[in-house]
C-alpha cells in the first residue's frame, strides 16, 4: 500500500484562519496487541470542516474519540486549543467541555426531558444559572427546529429529532469543535436531511468540525476536506474536489469505486 | 401470474363496527375468561379438554369457598370476641374459634414490648412520626418531599434514638460538662479534616492530595457526627427531661421497625458504593468490595447473629459492652447491604456505555455522571429487585429472636407460653394477627415499588 504524504494547506476562505484547533503528532493507538491507530500526524485549524471516511475498522472513529480522550491513546500527542491532553484529569474535563460531540446512537439521557438534557452539562459543568441555561437551551432547540418537544422525553422523538436534540445538546456547551461519529447511519433515509441540514447550517457558521460519515453530498458540500483512512492510517487527505474527482492512492480509488459505483 | 389482473383500488371507506359481545361488557368477561374453554364439543378431543376445564372450575370454586368458609368461621362465626368475665383461657375453650381476648391482652406487648407503661408515649411519638414522615414522602401531592425525606434519613433516627433509649447522661452539671469536654476532639479534627478537604478538592495541592480528598470529606462526616450527636442528644434529653429505658426493655413491632429500617437506610448507599467499587478500575477498591459482597453473601445470617451475641464478648475487654440491639442492627445491615450491591450492580451493567459517553463527552466529572445520569436509570431498572431486598430483609428480622431479642414474633413465642391464655387455638390466632402485620407492611412497599416503576419508566412513553 503506498502511503503518500500530500501536504494540503487548508482552502483559503471567509471562515478559516491559521489559528491551529487541534494538532495531533505522531499518534499511536492498540487495543490489546492490535495496532489501531498508526502514526497519526492531523492539523485542524479553526472554523475547518474536515470529513473523515474510509472502510469500517480502518480507526476513524477512534481517531475522533481520542480527540476528546473517550479513548485513550498510547503514544504521540493530541493539543486541542493549546490544552495538551494528557493523562490529567482536569486537561481532560476542560477539553470536553471545550470539544462537543455527537454519537451514532445519540446517546441522550432517556430520564430527563429534552430541555434537562440541554441544560444539565451547563448547569453543572459550567455553572450557569439555571434560568440563563434554559434561555440558551431554548435558543438551540429553536435553531435546530424543534423548541416545541422541549418538555417530552427522549423516547418520544423520532431518530432524527433525537439527533437534533443530540447536537443542539453539544451546541448548549458553546463547543469550539465539534466531533460527528457517523451521525446518519442510525437513521431512516427520511431524517438523514433533517440532520445533515442542521449540520450545514452548522458549517456554515463557521464552526469547527470533524465528521465521521458516509454521506459523501455532504462531504462535497461543505468539507475544506476530505480524509481517508485505512488500516489506522491516515492513507490520503485532499479538498473535496481533488479527492473525489483524482484521488492519488490506488486504496483510496478502490474504496470510492465502491461507494460511489452503483 | 403475468395474466392474473392484481390491480385494484378502494372506492368507499369500509365500515367500522362495534366490538362483538363476547368482547365487552360483564357477559363478555364472563364468557373469556370462565366459559370459553369448557364450551367446544366439536372434536373428541375438545370435548375432553372442554369436560377437564369443568371439573378443573368446578373444582376451584369449591376450594375457594371452603378456605373462605374455614377461615371465617375460624375468625369470626366461632371465635370469642370479649372475655368481660375475666375467664381467660376457659371463656375462649368454651368455642372452637379464634381467642380474640388474647390478642386484645397481649396487644401492648406486641407493639412495645417490656417498654416500661408510663415512658410509652416516647414508643408512640416516634411512631406517629415514623407515619407521618413516611406517607409526607410517599404521597405525590406533599409539597418539600426531598427536604422530609432529608430530615427522615438525618434527623428522624437520632430524634428515636434519644426518644427511645433516653439521654445519654444523668442531669447532673458533671456529666454535661464531661460531655462538653468529650466533643472538643473531635470537633476539632473534623475542622481539620474539612480544612484539608477544602484545600485539596481542586487539585491545587496536587493530583494525589485530589485523590485523597474524598476521604477526606467523609472523614469530616464521620468525625462531625461524634462531635455533633452528643450534643444534639444532650440538648434533648435536658428538654425533655427523659429516663434510660435500656434496650433490652425493647420489643415487639418496635424493634422489629428499629431493625429493619435502619438495615433499609443503611443498605441501600452503603450498596451503591459496594457495587460502584466492585466496578472500579482500582485494585485496593474492588477487592475489598468483592470481598466483602462474597463473604457476607457466603455465611448465614444466623451464624453472624450468634457470633455478635455469643462469641464477641471473648475477644473484648472484660468489661468492653458492646450492645447486643446495635451488633444485630449492624449484622443486618452488613447483610442487606452485601445483597443490595448485587442488586445495583445488576442494573449497573444495565446501563448501555452510550449513556457514560454522552456525559463523558459533556465534561461531566464521574461523581456527577454517577448522580445525575447512571444512577437515576440503573435505580430504576432495578426497583423490583431493591424492594425484593427490602422484603426479605424485613422478613429476617425475625432471626434476632435467636438470641433473645424479643422482636414481633418473638414476643408472640413469648407471651404463647403464658398459661392463662393456652387454648388449642390462641397459637393459630397469634400467627394470624402477625402474619397480618407483616403482610400490611410487606404489601404495602411492593405495591408502592409497582407504583414508582409505573412514574419513573419513561423510556417507553
């Protein structure tokens, strides 16, 4: 397998500046005896909408959830917004709070209420008054179109309601990153839109994201860039343009035949 | 299949009828669930199965209305009522029924015990409390309920505690002052403790001093809570003014309320941290939890009981007592606690690892993930198992009768030796009217634990 190195410069624009988000030197990772993550070298810079793809068990989602030590690496370094991530428990806490995060399952709180789910982090990890973290909770759930099931219970929603929730959640920390794994891929085609639009607009208000996905419109649509892992290597990274329409390495071809083909 | 015409199209809305009557109604009730599978003659073999389900009904019918009958006439049509002529054991041989009298007798010592006639009302206080303070909390539409509940957990047992037994001193201005001058100790290492909780608890003073400032935050309770309760109990026996009623004076449904409830509030966060430390990723922590959890749910509760009563006193001091009430109380509570964790631990690994997650990546410290987000749902998943725990537990508070603490029940076995009362029937009565007590009780927690599971499942609505 040929592994090239192309050094892309983030595409220049309105909302990328050279302010580095999240570097990431010389990463290793193994669960056990196996060698997850190879040699991890990632620079994201501030306002970069980076998607990550590849073929299933090639470490991207591990790749993601390093970034906010859900896992933990063995080797290397991870600096998010200059905060070192190390074995320190409170680097860790402020990196969390710091790096939102959506999950394939959503991962909401079935016992509380959608409003409780938005202002729980807030309330006890940042300290806000209870009264300023619904007003901000009530300004998410109204930018992801859903302030009127503020008082249902999670179990209520459909999928992508749920997942809405899920990012207007992450959003109620004022994230300066935030971290997508696969967040369509447990939903019906149906709301795959409802949660792809939230993201966009998203985007396009300059925050900083990493995805996970396989939804390759949107890659297209708003990614500065493109990454594609195999095998725990980060194997190719280009624009969206230069990535779909000549990519360089043969895996790389291979994997978008397959996606791409039918 | 290519000729077959599969077009079609709905031209009128099809009607919507009532529900036939074998669906509705008493008839139809009646006709599912009694009829219905005593009615088909059509094969032989339905018609066999149709005649077994006749015998079968007919059957239980009969064994129904002849318990009922028994038991009735037992409790009741034959029982004697009033003894007016003070005739005891002879005015209850003269019908075959229940013996009424006995129980009106023997009532006081039922619920007391030996508890001294003129000291009951501080037995009877604290029972009107207990009920009061129970049904503020259970009751939805009681407003403060978390801040009764807090005063139940804290207060309430040290309120009884001082009702029950007396004042710790006699009022002499020697023993206040022997007491005042046992606090300032302790008073002043928990301002230590708290001191050095304070200063740790950010972790400015480092990673390990973090680690240690929990502990140093229950060492501040602990060391409080002898500094405080003296005087708490102090300042109550000089208003009230009360006798030492020894415990060994206790009995009947007080002692049996005294155990269980203490075992109750004990064991259920001495369980949550069990199962949390089986959990956890630290060795000295998990072992010992393990420990622990294995070996009490490894010995019998009896052999414990006996050992705190019988052998204890040779490994102490002469002259070292330890009371007997409080070895039992504490045996128990060890034990429920043990099965508790287990319970916890179950829903525990209920818990899908999304919900960790989802906290986790909020920034939520794990205390706070404990708190607010695992323990809510993994409590909820296992309610019927907690208060499965509960029940037994407040079952086998009746084994402390084995060394002689007269609870409920061993204060029936007691006052049955009495011989004014020995008729063939005085037994049956008593375990009658205990088995009834112990129902309302057992009844009452599983019905209120169905009613928490229907208000806390929201998962599904």
């Amino acid at each position: 397998m040929s592994v090239e190195q192309t050094n892309v410069t983030p595409r220049g624009g309105m909302t990328v500046s050279d302010e580095v988000a999240i570097q990431i030197t010389g990463m290793n990772k193994w669960y056990g005896q196996f060698h997850v993550l190879r040699d991890i070298d990632l620079t994201v810079y501030q306002g970069e909408r980076i998607v990550v793809c590849g073929p299933s068990g090639s470490g991207k989602s591990t790749l993601i959830r390093c970034i906010n030590a859900l896992e933990e690496h063995q080797a290397g370094s991870i600096t998010v917004d200059n905060t070192l991530l190390s074995s320190d428990l409170k680097n860790i806490d402020k990196i969390r709070s710091e790096v939102g995060m959506c999950f394939q399952h959503f991962n909401l709180f079935p016992h509380l209420t959608i409003l409780e789910n938005c202002t729980l982090a807030p309330i006890w990890v940042r300290k806000i008054p209870k009264k300023e973290a619904i007003e901000t909770a009530m300004h998410y759930l109204e930018k992801v179109k859903i302030p009127d099931q503020a008082n249902k219970y999670p179990g209520q929603l459909s999928g992508g309601q749920q997942q809405r929730v899920a990012i207007a959640r992450s959003l109620c920390m004022k994230p300066r990153i935030m971290l997508f794994d696969e967040p369509t891929s447990a939903l019906d085609p149906e709301m795959i839109k409802e949660v792809l639009d939230t993201m966009i607009q998203l985007a396009e208000e300059g925050m900083t994201m990493i995805c996970v996905t396989h939804e390759m419109g949107f890659a297209r649509q708003v990614a500065n860039r493109v990454i594609f892992m195999a095998d725990g290597q980060i194997v190719e990274q280009n624009e969206p343009e230069g990535f779909f329409n000549n990519p360089q390495s043969e895996r790389t071809q291979q994997f978008l035949s397959q996606i791409l083909g039918h | 299949m290519s000729d077959q015409n599969i077009f079609y199209v709905r031209t009128e809305e099809a009607p919507r009828l009532p529900a036939p009557p074998s669906q509705q109604g008493i008839t139809g009730w009646l006709w599912n669930n009694i009829f219905a599978s005593m009615a088909d003659y059509s094969t032989p073999s339905k018609a066999i199965s149709s005649i077994l389900m006749i015998g079968m009904t007919l059957f239980t019918a009969y064994s129904l209305v002849w318990m009922t009958w028994t038991m009735l006439d037992f409790a009741i049509f034959s029982a004697t009522f009033s003894d007016p002529a003070g005739g005891k054991r002879e005015t209850c041989l003269a019908n075959g029924g229940a013996c009424w009298p006995f129980i009106q007798a023997k009532w006081y010592q039922f619920m007391y015990g030996f508890y001294p006639k003129e000291e009951i009302w501080r037995v009877q206080l604290s029972m009107v409390m207990l009920a009061i303070g129970t049904l503020w909390m259970v009751l939805p539409m009681m407003p403060a309920r978390g801040k009764v509940a807090a005063i139940m957990l804290f207060v309430y047992p040290i309120v009884v505690f001082v009702l029950l037994n007396g004042g710790p001193v006699e009022h002499g201005t020697d023993d206040i002052g022997r007491i005042v001058a046992g606090v300032w100790f302790p008073l002043i290492a928990a301002g230590v403790c708290f001191a050095a909780w304070w200063l740790t608890r950010d972790g400015k003073m480092g990673d390990v001093a973090m680690a240690l400032s929990p502990a140093m935050l229950m060492a501040t309770v602990v060391l409080g809570a002898f500094a405080v309760l003296p005087l708490i109990t102090l300042g109550i026996d000089l208003t009230l003014g009360t006798e030492i009623v020894e415990t060994n004076k206790w009995g009947g449904l007080t002692i049996t309320l005294v155990v269980a409830i203490f075992g109750i509030v004990i064991s259920l966060p001495v369980g949550v941290l069990l199962a949390l430390g089986r959990q956890s990723n630290a060795p000295i922590i998990k072992y010992s939890s393990v420990l622990f959890i294995e070996v009490v749910r490894g010995i019998p509760l009896i052999s414990v009981l006996f050992f705190a009563s019988a052998m204890l006193p040779y490994f102490l001091e002469p002259g070292v007592d330890f009371n007997k009430l409080l070895r039992a109380m504490i045996g128990v509570a060890m034990f429920a606690s043990a099965y508790m964790a287990e319970v916890i631990r179950g829903g525990l690994q209920a818990m899908p690892k999304g919900q960790y997650e989802g906290g986790m990546s909020l920034g939520l410290s794990f205390w706070q993930q404990m708190r607010l987000i695992i323990l809510p749902q993994a409590l909820t998943t296992v309610i019927p198992g907690i208060v499965n725990t509960f029940i037994g537990m407040f079952k086998d508070t009746t084994l402390v009768l084995i060394i002689s603490i007269f609870d409920l029940l061993g204060i029936l076995s007691a006052t049955l030796k009495d011989p004014e009362w020995s008729t063939p029937t005085t037994a049956y009565t008593g375990y009658l009217v205990i088995s009834i007590i112990y129902f309302i009780f057992c009844f009452g927690m599983s019905r209120y634990s169905v009613y928490m599971e229907k208000k806390l499942d929201r998962s599904h609505r």
